[in-house]
C-alpha cells in the first residue's frame, strides 16, 4: 500500500506539475547564469532551499554584494508563509505507522506545489499512506526542478531577459489555478476572490506592499463575510 502510494504521488507530479516546475526552474537557472552564479551553487540553490521565491532573491541579493546577514535574514522571511502551510498539512499526514523523523524531512520537502497538491488530493487517500504519497510527488518535482536548473544555466545565452522572466512567472499562474480547482469551502473561495480584487487596488496605493497586504485584507474580508452570514 505504501509502496502504490509512493508510486502514485510521483506519476502525478510526473505531469503538468513537473513540466510548470522545469519551465520555472529553466528561467531560474538561465538567471543565475546570467547574474555570475557558478552551476553547482545554482543547483545547490534548488536542492537546498527549495523555493523559487527565495532563490530569486538570494541571486537578486547575491549580485547586488549584499551582506550575509541581509541575504539570510530576507530569505527566511520570504520563506515564512510554509509555516502555516505546515501547520496545516502535517496533521493531515499523522499516523502511528510513521516515526516522528519522517515529519521533519516531510516539513523540509514543503512547497507550494506539494502544499496545493495535497491539499487537493488527501481527501481521496487514506490517511496512512498520505505521507508516502507527499515523498513520491516531492522527490519527482525536486528531481525535476534540479534537471531544469542545470539546462536552464547552460542554455542561458539563447534565451533573451524577457524569456527568462517569463518562464520563473508561469509558476505562480499555475498554484492560482491549483488552488482555483483544488477549493471545497466558501471561505476558501471568498479568500481567493477578495485577495484577488484587493491585489491590483492595492498595488495602486502601496506597490511594495500590495502583495502582503492583499493577503491580509483578503482574508480578513472574507472571513468577516462569511461569520457575518452564519450569524446573521
């Protein structure tokens, strides 16, 4: 059972998943070529931190001389929205099959794509072997988003700066389609909604904040209007 499970959570990343992942991790790659980052820190870069995010701006920082202590400090912080995305999603994994170690290296595999595609997918696989499943579909998109970075550094002169933007940019486009299928509950929906009437409106007021603080009015609105409609 485990072992199907495994097998299952890596055919699926093995499909539009993992081909988003290379397209965003070719336009990675080719950008930190482009910005002098030798190949082996770029891959070491995907292995190890594991967030395109965070590594756009550990190569942003890097180029830019900043100081160790800011590129650390800015890339933690950048990464600080997986820890409700693990709050949330380990509990889903829990069994007493697993040892308390199989938790912490699933908490180190999180990302965006694994969070979205669980969330989606553990209502229909027992509880027992969810964890499995998370190790088959991460291992393929690491394994994938490694192989992009390399190819993406080495064709970086054939591809122009508007491509190489283009590819990281299509990942986010696929997590709102993910979290747009993947959404059962109304404040989930009035969430997305309202973050997404909020994003551009604030981004006319505040550019630098607009991303943070649509996130905050967006989910603040949607769950002022669904409390108010249980209790009204």
């Amino acid at each position: 059972m485990s072992r199907q499970a495994l097998r299952q959570g890596a055919r699926e990343a093995a499909g539009a998943p993992a081909a988003v992942l290379a397209a965003g991790y070719l336009g990675f790659g080719a950008l930190a070529a482009g910005h002098d980052v030798s190949l082996p820190l770029a891959l070491a870069m995907t292995a190890a931190i594991w967030a395109l995010p965070a590594q756009l701006i550990l190569v942003e920082m890097h180029s830019l001389g900043a100081a160790f202590v800011a590129v650390v400090v800015t890339v933690v912080l950048s990464s600080a929205r997986f820890f409700p995305m693990t709050l949330m999603l380990l509990p889903l994994m829990k069994a007493e099959r697993h040892r308390g170690w199989h938790y912490y290296a699933a908490a180190q595999l999180l990302s965006l794509t694994g969070w979205t595609m669980a969330v989606a997918r553990f209502p229909q696989l027992p509880q027992a072997v969810r964890l499995y499943w998370f190790y088959g579909f991460t291992f393929v998109c690491i394994g994938t988003s490694a192989l992009a970075t390399g190819a993406g550094y080495l064709v970086a002169e054939a591809l122009t700066p508007l491509a190489r933007t283009g590819l990281v940019f299509m990942a986010p486009m696929y997590y709102l389609l993910i979290l747009s299928g993947a959404v059962r509950e109304r404040i989930a929906a009035l969430s997305l909604a309202c973050g997404a009437v909020a994003g551009p409106l604030l981004h006319l007021v505040a550019p630098q904040w607009s991303v943070l603080l649509a996130g905050l009015v967006g989910g603040s609105l949607a769950y002022a209007l669904v409390r108010a409609r249980v209790h009204g």
